[in-house]
C-alpha cells in the first residue's frame, strides 16, 4: 500500500508528538501538511532560509538542517526533503532522528 504525503505527515506527527509539519517546494510553495498562520510567508521564507544557508555553506559540505530556537521552548527545524522539497518542523523537543526517517520517505515520494 502506498501512502500518500499526508499519512506519513500524520503518522510522523501520532508517533512523535510534534506540533506542525509543513512541506513546501524549493520555490517556497506549500505543499501538504498543518494550516500555520501566515502560511504563505512562513513557507516563502522556510525554502529561503534553507536556500540561503546551502549557498553559505556550498564549500563546507550539505546542510542537515537548520534549527531555531523559539520563546518557550519551541524548535523550529527545517531540513531538505528530497530535491525538491524542504520540510519544516515546529516541536517542543528535537526529534532529528525521526525528521530523518520521514525525510527518506518523502524522498521517493517527491
């Protein structure tokens, strides 16, 4: 059985407790996942951040994410989903190794 993006955004989200997921294109375009306030913008600016430090870094080696550390505890996580995604993640604690689990499944995917 296949799963479509949104059964392995929802099952990612069931096991891990993670508040949003968002998936955009590499153009800063949602793709599937949670409504977040000024969607747009956030996608917009999440495919920004990641472009802008892949650029910054290109001599170094490939960035694994980014990660943000918001008021009261929040971590904002975004990290490459593929080639043509980035996946964006809002959670209370760090849950990398399982970001990278649902990275590999969206990889065949998108």
């Amino acid at each position: 059985m296949v799963e479509t993006v949104r059964e392995m955004i929802e099952e990612f989200k069931s096991k891990t407790g993670v508040d949003k997921v968002v998936l955009v294109s590499r153009t800063g375009m949602y793709m599937e996942g949670d409504d977040i306030e000024n969607q747009d913008t956030f996608s917009a600016m999440s495919a920004i951040v990641l472009g802008a430090a892949e650029t910054a870094t290109s001599a170094l080696g490939t960035v694994e994410r980014i990660c943000v550390e918001i008021e009261k505890g929040v971590l904002l996580t975004i990290t490459a989903a593929g080639r043509r995604g980035v996946l964006a993640v809002i959670s209370k604690e760090d849950h990398w190794n399982e970001i990278v689990e649902l990275k590999e499944k969206l990889k065949g995917v998108i």
